[in-house]
C-alpha cells in the first residue's frame, strides 16, 4: 500500500468524542515506551504524526489520523504507566476500554510488544481482556533490530505460549523494526486486505 495522504483528525476523550464516520479503524496500543509513536511513524512515513499524540494534554486521548482517505490509524493512549494514579487507571478503563469494547467500526487492534523482554504481566492482562471483547488483535513485536533474530524468534515463540491458555489466538504476529522499516510492507498489506473486507 501506498500512502498518499495521512491527515490528523482529531483527539477524543471519550467514545462520545470520536469521528462519526464509516471508516475502518486501525487501533495501536501497547506500553508506554514500547515503541508506538516510532511504528506510527515508520508506517506513514510522516513524523509529525506521531507527534500529535505525543503533545503534552494528547498522550491520555484517543488520537485519530485518516489514511489514504480510506482507513484510520487510532493511537491509543499507552497502557502502564508506572506512576499512573488510581485515577488515571480508572481514566484508562473508560475512555479505552469503552472505545475497544464498542466501536462499531473498529476493525483490527494491534497490541505492540517489546521484542525483547519476557512476557510482562502488564502486556498478559490487557490481553485476556482484549480476547473477551469482538474485536481481532494481531501482536506487533517492536524494536527487532536491537537483538538477533534467533532471540527475536524465542520471544514471538515465549509471548505465544503464554497466550496460548486465552480462549482467542492472534490473527498474526508481526515483528517490526522502526529504525530499519522492518516489518512495514507486511502491516500495510495487511491493514490494505482487512480494510477492503
Ligand atoms: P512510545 O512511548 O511507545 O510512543 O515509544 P517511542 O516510539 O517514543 O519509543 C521509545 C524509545 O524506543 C525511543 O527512544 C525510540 O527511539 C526507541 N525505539 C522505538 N522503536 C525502536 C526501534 O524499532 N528500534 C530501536 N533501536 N529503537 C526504537
């Protein structure tokens, strides 16, 4: 897929806040630091994108970019922050798990991974709940380049075992490199293949 326009839309708080269009929607979550504004990035080939979410006041809403004119990307606030409040947990819950949970024109949620750690309890958690609502999920293992792939390959194989119990399986994994591109061509294509279903 090629990208020729990739245009931001707007920022929600709130299910109640998201464009009311018919687009599929393309959702990217993880922790915060895995990599997700760097993939963004990478993916459009537009650096102020990522930028946009990452503007104090932005990092906590749902940021929506429109794609081609045809598919929109939503970053979705980071998952984990060390620090977070129990209030902040509680903001977490209702803006991103109420747009997860019901957005009618959600079509994939990519979960991103970083490539080199064990599985974290965090990633394992959101998961379980991510498979108890409709919507597909692929994992996104980032930050490849930083080790070999025989050990990029024991964590794709670790991370799916330890999901292995959850009563719904990705739809694929994919590992990504942001500074090298690796992995792009194959997120677009299948982003370009679920957006035409
Ligand atoms: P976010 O908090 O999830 O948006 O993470 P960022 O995209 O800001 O990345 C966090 C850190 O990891 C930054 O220092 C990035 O430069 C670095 N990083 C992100 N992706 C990659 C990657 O694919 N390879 C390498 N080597 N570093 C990366």
């Amino acid at each position: 897929m090629k990208i020729r326009t990739a245009d931001f839309i707007t920022s929600a708080a709130e299910t109640g806040g998201c464009p009311e269009w018919e687009h599929p929607e393309f959702a990217f979550i993880g922790r915060s630091n895995v990599g997700k504004s760097s993939l963004v990035n990478m993916l459009v080939h537009r650096r102020h994108l990522a930028k946009v979410s990452s503007t104090p006041g932005k990092t906590r809403l749902l940021n929506f970019f429109l794609i081609n004119r045809a598919w929109s990307l939503v970053d979705l606030p980071g998952y984990g922050y060390a620090k977070t409040s129990k209030t902040g947990k509680h903001e977490f819950n209702e803006r991103v798990a109420g747009y997860l949970a019901t957005r009618a024109n959600l079509a994939h949620v990519f979960v991103l991974i970083d490539a080199r750690h064990e599985p974290q309890r965090i990633d394992l958690a959101f998961i379980e709940w991510l498979v108890g609502n409709p919507a597909t999920y692929s994992l996104v293992f980032t930050k490849a380049d930083k080790q070999s792939p025989a050990r990029n390959r024991a964590s794709v194989a670790r991370f799916l075992d330890a999901i292995a119990p959850l009563r719904r399986p990705p739809a694929r994994e994919f590992l990504c490199s942001s500074t090298r591109g690796t992995g792009r061509d194959d997120l677009l294509r299948f982003i370009g293949d679920a957006a035409r279903r």
